[in-house]
C-alpha cells in the first residue's frame, strides 16, 4: 500500500521526467553544507585530528579567504550554478572555520590587524553612509569625468565611505557609548 501510494504520488512525475528530459539535479547546497558542519564538529572533537589537519588548513586559509571574497563578487554567476557555487563556498568558510578552531596564528594576524578591528568598529557607521557616498560619486564623476573607469570610483566611493563613517564614529557613536554627549553642537 505504502509503496504504491510513493509510486502514484512521486513515481510517475520522476518517469515522466526522466521521459521527457526534464529531471532537474535537486538543489544539494544545504546538504553538503550541512556535511561541511559535520566535518568542522569531528574536527573540533578530536585533537588527533586537529594536530593533522593544521598545517593543511594554514595552507589553504589565504586561498579560502581570497575565494571567498571573489566568490562574493560573483554571486551572479552563483546563482546560475548553485551547487557549485555553494561548495565552493562551503569549502571557503569550512576552511576558515577550522583554522579558527585550531588556533591559527595566520587568522589571529589577520585579524589583529589595527585597520581591520577599526573597519569592524565602523562598520555600522560605514553600512549607513555607503548608500549617499555612492550616490554622490556618481555624480561627481558625471560631472569631472564621464569616463572615469569603475575601478577608480570603487576607490573614490569607498574612500570618502571610510573618511564620513570614520567621522561620524568618532564624534556621534563613541561618545555616545562612553556616556558622553555627540561632540556637533546644536
């Protein structure tokens, strides 16, 4: 009965798409990386393990972190190749995940970076601003120069981005969360 009833409700669709050319590979991304999770757990549980894969995972972190950067690029194109765009970065944050877990010095030196912890500290200030500083580099690069190319408004837009939220931290959010008032006077 059970097996007939599989059969009535989800055999004759797969039949006629195999018939007809039509079958589609299910979407396996949650899958696999939800493997990837397993993985990082086994790694995290077991020091044998860590003591093995570290010196691999130190070779492959700069690589994941550059993939995963580019892959952002891309995401386009990701959307068009889901599972191998999902793999892929899959791999990228497994890698990066497990040289957090094994205490990679490389990460800690990345990461301890002063301009990077200062990026982080400004990134809401810097997620607010984004909008009106590109708004405003495209006019003004319509005005100078229409043929400016994009890489240098990607310089100019995410300089004047970082300048204005820079600015805006350090007057408005620290003394703010100092228990002080903003330092713009009213």
């Amino acid at each position: 009965m059970l097996l007939s009833s599989f059969s009535l409700l989800w055999g004759q669709p797969l039949v006629s798409a195999l018939t007809n050319n039509s079958l589609k590979i299910p979407d396996m991304s949650r899958f696999i990386g939800f493997l990837f999770g397993i993985g990082i757990a086994k790694l995290y549980l077991s020091q044998k393990l860590q003591g093995r894969l570290s010196k691999l995972i130190n070779i492959c972190l700069l690589p994941a972190i550059i993939s995963l950067i580019i892959l952002q690029w891309h995401f386009v194109w990701g959307r068009g190749h889901k599972a191998i765009y999902f793999l892929l970065v899959g791999i990228a944050f497994s890698i990066v995940v497990a040289s957090v877990l094994t205490k990679n010095r490389y990460l800690s030196y990345i990461l301890d970076c002063k301009l990077l912890r200062f990026t982080g500290i400004i990134s809401y200030s810097f997620y607010l601003v984004h909008p009106i500083t590109i708004g405003l580099t495209l006019g003004i690069n319509a005005i100078m120069n229409p043929y400016i190319g994009a890489a240098m408004h990607f310089i100019l837009a995410v300089s004047l981005t970082y300048l204005i939220s820079s600015i805006m931290f350090l007057l408005l959010e620290k003394p703010y969360f100092i228990g002080g008032k903003p330092r713009i006077r009213q």
